[in-house]
C-alpha cells in the first residue's frame, strides 16, 4: 500500500506562557475560531479602554490616576517580556 507504519510522539513541559500562547495562537483549531477568539480579545480591549474613560470622565484627578495606572502596568508589560524574552 505504500503507507508508513512509524509514528512520532514529541512530549515537552509547557509552562503558563506556552500554554497560552497555543491557546492563542489556535493550535489545532481552524481559521474560523482563530479569528472570533481575536475579534473577542480586541472587543475587551476597547471596552476597557472607553470604561475608563467613562471612569474618569476627562477630569483631573481620575484622569491621572487612570494614566498613571495604565503607564504603570505597560511599564511592568514591558520590563516581564524584555526579562523573558519574547
């Protein structure tokens, strides 16, 4: 018949980070899953953003605890992944 009777198992340790990168990356879904798991991330995130803005309804205190907030946590974002690497 011509087919191969070998199979190959590839068994590694994955951590939180692969697990979710997999997770996002859709491994062994298709491109129909691949794009409503995005669509759903990219609403979150919009509507995080107009909450806060609702939050501090452009008004001085709020609006710099809010930018200070939001600067904080990019700044922690981006010193993890310059530590790890990616």
């Amino acid at each position: 018949m011509g087919s191969n009777a070998f199979v190959t198992v590839k068994q590694s340790d994955a951590n939180l980070l692969q697990t979710l990168n997999n997770l996002h990356k859709g491994v062994g879904m298709g491109m129909g899953w691949v794009l409503l798991v995005d669509t759903l991330a990219g609403g979150l995130i919009l509507l995080s953003l107009t909450g806060t803005l609702l939050w501090t309804r452009l008004h001085g205190n709020r609006l710099a605890a809010a930018g200070l907030g939001l600067g904080s946590l990019s700044l922690m974002l981006y010193f993890a992944f310059d530590a790890i690497g990616a």
